[in-house]
C-alpha cells in the first residue's frame, strides 16, 4: 500500500477518529487534559506503526502531564483500536505534540495586541491635534 493511497489516508482518518473518541472518553487519567485533542495521524503503510499528534490547550506542565499520561496508557488505546478498527495489524501508536494551535492562539493575541497599540496610537495622535494621515502633515508642492 502506498503512504498517500486512498486506502492509507482512509485509514489514517479512521485512526484518528477512534483515537479522539478513547482520548475523550475512554481514559480514566487524570493527568490527561480535557483539551486534548488528537490533530493528524499517520499510519505506515505496513499497520506496524502509527505517529499521532496530538495538541493540549494549556501550559507547558499540562502538555508534558498529558504526553505521559497516553504514553502510558498506549496499551489500553492500541487494544480498543484494535477492536474497533479491523487491520491485519495493529499499529504501535507514538504520540507526539503538535503546537500548532497554540501557536496560532499565541499569534493570534500578538496581533490584538498590536491593533489595540495602533488604536491608542491613532488616539493619542487625534487628541493631540497631529495630522493621521501618515504623510507628515506635510502639504504638496505646488
């Protein structure tokens, strides 16, 4: 089977819907954050192994707690896989944290955080009697 067939991304996406369900609802750890959610999956293409990222929206010691609560719980995910999911081979799954929700969070709060400095800006420079129109206040030469 090859990594990109339709048989390997119907997989992939198999996988990591019945991942999400056992995170959500099927693991009793308490180290396991609420706001985990599994974010891609790939599955080689001989089902002997499965790389799946995961993001946990929160601090740093939530992920690191969360991270270890699945890897110790790989057993107890690979053997409802394997019930739910009928392969020739159950893969070994590895978790690994994929940041790019946080990122774009954080991104997204830098930008507010610009516009409302831009806004203050504008309003200072309207209260002061400056011109805002960017050009200096400069007028044109004849």
């Amino acid at each position: 089977m090859k990594k990109n067939s339709v048989k390997n991304i119907r997989i992939n996406g198999e996988v990591q819907r019945v991942l999400a369900e056992v995170i959500r609802g099927e693991i009793k750890d308490p180290r396991i954050s609420p706001w985990t959610s599994v974010v891609s999956v790939e599955v080689a293409p001989d089902l002997k192994s499965c790389k799946a990222w995961i993001s946990v929206l929160g601090e740093e010691e939530a992920r690191k707690a969360t991270l270890e609560g699945l890897k110790s719980a790989e057993g107890f995910i690979k053997n409802r896989l394997a019930k739910v999911i009928n392969l020739r081979n159950t893969p070994e799954i590895s978790f690994l944290m994929d940041q790019s929700i946080a990122y774009g969070v954080n991104m997204s709060q830098k930008i507010d955080e610009v516009i409302a400095m831009d806004d203050q800006a504008a309003r200072i420079r309207k209260e002061s009697g400056e011109d805002d129109t960017g050009d200096g206040g400069e007028e044109p030469a004849p």
